[in-house]
C-alpha cells in the first residue's frame, strides 16, 4: 500500500505500508521533492505485529489509517506516525479504508470494508491525542 499526499513548494510526502516476512507491519513516510527524484526516508514506526492491508490518509494531511490482516484499525498522527487509536473493527482483513475530512467537532470518521461488511467508526477529536510521557514515567526512566 503506498499513498502520496500533497505537500508545500518544496515536494510532497509518500507513505508506505511496510510488511515483514514474519508479519510486522510497518510505516514509513518519506519525502518526495518536486520532480519526482531522490525521496528521502523521514520516519518510520512499527504498528502493529500483523500485516498491513490497506492505507488511507485524511483530506488534510494530519491522520494516517492503517488496516491490518486480522481486522485491526490503527488511526496515526502523519507527522510523527505516533499510534493514536487502535480499535478491533472486523473478525477478518481490512480490504479498503478510507478517512473522512474533519467534521464540525474536529473529529472524523473511519469507512473500513472487509469480506462481507462496512464499518463507519467516528474517531472524535478527544481519542485523537498522542500519548504523551506523565511526569512518574519520565522520572521513572531518567532514574534507569
């Protein structure tokens, strides 16, 4: 799955989904200067330990959606490829997934299709915040 998204003068931003030959799915995103040549790797991130099936980014540039073999929907931040959501949507693979633009509210909504079904997930904005480290962890960690 790979997906080109609009960018500034200076070129656009490419995302692929990557699978392992054991099952670990991965992102990336990439840069695409204008004329097509020299993309440079920016980011990657693993998603999930299942394969990737299907890729949709929102209107705007912001979310990443990810389907997987076992039915998984994975909502990113695009910028940073941080896991925002996961949810179970169906019992088989994802085969089409699609984002809607931003509502009213600042949310959105995920379409995703699998063997014989069509799911509509609202993702509002408040589940759509990256996780961030509270002051215990990263106390916690500096100690380490």
């Amino acid at each position: 799955c790979v997906l080109m998204a609009e960018g500034s003068s200076s070129g656009a931003s490419l995302f692929g989904a990557l699978n392992h030959a054991a099952g670990v799915g991965h992102v990336l995103r990439a840069a695409v200067p204008r004329g097509g040549s020299g993309a440079r790797v920016e980011r990657w991130a693993k998603v999930t330990p299942n394969r990737l099936t299907a890729l949709a980014l929102s209107a705007d540039g912001a979310l990443l959606a990810a389907g997987t073999n076992e039915g998984e929907l994975h909502v990113l931040q695009a910028s940073s490829l941080a896991r925002l959501v996961r949810l179970q949507e169906h019992p088989m693979y994802v085969a089409v997934l699609v984002l809607t633009e931003r509502d009213a509210a600042g949310g959105y909504a995920a379409i995703s299709c699998s063997t014989n079904e069509v799911k509509v997930t609202r993702l509002p904005k408040e589940r759509l915040v990256p996780p961030t480290l509270s002051a215990d962890r990263l106390l916690l960690l500096l100690a380490l």
